[in-house]
C-alpha cells in the first residue's frame, strides 16, 4: 500500500469490510434523490445552506480549463452535527448539521454508508502510518471531528455532445487526506508520471483510494496527490467519492523525518486549504464571499491549487478526446 501510494499515489482496497449491500443501498439513495423533479432539489440548494451542504445544480460549475462538456449534478454532506454545535454556531463554513432530503429513508442510508466508509479511512490512514514509520495514531489523531464529505454525483450523458472522450470533470487533485471512490462504471483516469491519462480499471467488489493534498504534505512528498479526471463515457452514472480530511483547524505539514522544502509542503491549516478550494470550485461561494476575494486593483482574485502544477506538463485539453492504454493500479490491499 506504501509502495503504491509513493508511486503512483492511487491504488485498490479489497476485503475492506462494508458489504455490497450498504453500498448499493446508498447508490439507490443517490438515484432516488436525483429522479425528483428540479425544483424539488433545488429546495436543498448549496448555496442557502449555512455550512456547505445540500444539492449542487448542473449550473454550479469549478473553474477547471480542461472541462469539455461539463455535464453533472451532485449532493454534498459532511460530518453530521447538531445544531447547536459551536463552531457551528460560531460561522464554521464546513461544520454544523447535513441537510436531508424528506426522502425516506434517504438520511438513514446514507449515515450508515458515511458511517462506514469513515472508518474504512481511518483504518488505512492507520495502516499508512505503520508504513511510515510514525508513533500509531500520529494522522488519526488530527481527526477527532474532521471536515470529510461524501459527495453524490449523478453523471448525465447531454444528447448534443458527441464527443465520447469529452472531460466531465476538469484535472484536479483531491484536497483531503484520502479519496475513497467504489466505481461501478468507467469514467475515472489518473495521470502517470510520464504525464498520460489511463483509465482506472472497474473493480466492484474494491474501493478505489486516492492520496490527497493534505496527505502528500504530511509527508513531505514522499506520498503523491495524483492529478485526475472524470471523462464523459456516453451513459448516465453514479458516483459516491468520500474525501477523507483532517480537523478544521489541524495543521498540516511534514511530519518528522519527511521534512520538504518544496512550497507545496509549507505548513497549512486543513480548514483553510479546503475552503479556499471549494471558493474555486464554486461560484455561489465566490458571491458570497466576494470582499475577501476581490481586490480594487487586480478584480477577481484567481484561486489555484499549487499541488496540480504539474498539470503545466500534461497533454493539451484535446488530448482528452483521444484513445488511452488502460493499466491497472499496481496493489490490492487487504485490511481487514
């Protein structure tokens, strides 16, 4: 596991424990939400929520150059809290209740899947920690109430695009610890070092883990946050990614031995890091929030990621719409 995630920085966990069930149950969650009619969901709208939950229309779109046709929606959720939590009540963006769909049984499936992923996390962040050598629960310690969310993405394949290869999610690293994503059809391709686009493999009975940007700066860079994309395969999906982060207000830098004096790795708190990424990815944010972004002289200030610099070196935006080698990520983990 250590190995791959130097190396290519994604890799698969097999026998991790939640049964197919659980999960299909939550993808059904996800369809059932998805099928109601727009207005409906825009009733659960993002951008009217306190602390960044609830539904993400096909209008609330990231500023990612490489997206061809952009084509989804999504419903976003975090750790549950009560209402009078205080940091919560103190104005914390990314803390405080989820917003629940008046489904039945929408809210009970979907805990018991966040529930259970949650944990499949931490088990890996633990079994990571073995590999690198650190005192056991250096990482988990640092996510006592972390601001992991689960998205709910629903792909749709528009009728005037023709183009099978077009990108549907721009390149991005993940800006958490760890990425857990069960894939039950193709879309999703990883960048290699040698700066091409590969499909990843479908392997239902695993999960797909990703490293992120607060794990590769734990590390010093000894862990990779790998630059990936979701390509527009001609059929509707489902996706259910869960991005596995530290506390708010965890601050993130090398750990002792994995010193870097790369300026990716300069420490940061995880709150901080996260927010300003979802101010890119989303314009109500941006709106709301605009005086803190916003200069009399420069305008809109532009928001960029320094861990996806090495897309400076990728294949063009055209490339997307050519033919990739498929590989396989390299380790099968058991961690049961």
């Amino acid at each position: 596991m250590g190995e791959a995630a130097r190396e290519v920085g994604f890799f698969y966990v097999a026998n991790h424990g939640i049964p197919l069930s659980m999960i299909e149950s939550a993808y059904g969650a996800a369809e059932e939400f998805f099928a109601q009619p727009d207005e409906v969901k825009r009733a659960y709208y993002i951008g009217d929520s306190l602390n960044h939950r609830g539904y993400v229309p096909f209008t609330e779109k990231g500023d990612y150059a490489d997206e061809v046709n952009r084509n989804y929606e999504a419903f976003d959720l975090a750790l549950d809290l009560p209402h009078d939590d205080p940091d919560y009540l103190a104005g914390n963006l990314l803390l405080g209740p989820n917003v629940w769909p008046a489904l039945p049984g929408f809210r009970e499936r979907i805990g018991a899947y966040y529930a259970a992923v949650s944990e499949v996390g931490r088990r890996i962040c633990g079994a990571l920690e073995l590999h690198l050598d650190l005192p056991k629960g250096d990482l988990t310690r640092q996510m006592t109430k972390p601001i992991s969310q689960l998205r709910l993405l629903h792909y749709v394949r528009a009728r005037a695009v023709t183009e099978t290869k077009s990108v549907n999610m721009g390149a991005h690293t993940d800006y958490e610890c760890l990425t857990l994503l069960h894939q039950r059809q193709k879309g999703l391709q990883v960048m290699t070092r040698q700066d091409e686009w590969v499909d990843v493999p479908v392997k239902p009975e695993a999960y797909v883990i990703n490293i992120g940007d607060m794990m590769e700066t734990w590390t010093g860079g000894y862990f990779r946050s790998t630059l990936h994309r979701v390509v527009n395969n001609g059929r509707e999906r489902y996706s259910m990614p869960f991005f596995m982060a530290a506390d708010y207000d965890a601050l993130i830098r090398p750990a002792p031995g994995f010193e870097s004096d790369c300026p990716r790795h300069r420490p940061f708190v995880a709150g901080d890091h996260l927010l300003r990424m979802l101010m890119r990815d989303f314009p109500y944010l941006r709106r709301r929030y605009r005086d803190a972004w916003m200069t009399a002289a420069a305008g809109e200030v532009t928001i960029r990621n320094p861990f996806e610099d090495r897309l400076e070196n990728a294949p063009s935006a055209t490339s997307a719409n050519r033919d990739v080698r498929v590989t396989t990520p390299r380790v099968v983990s058991n961690i049961r």
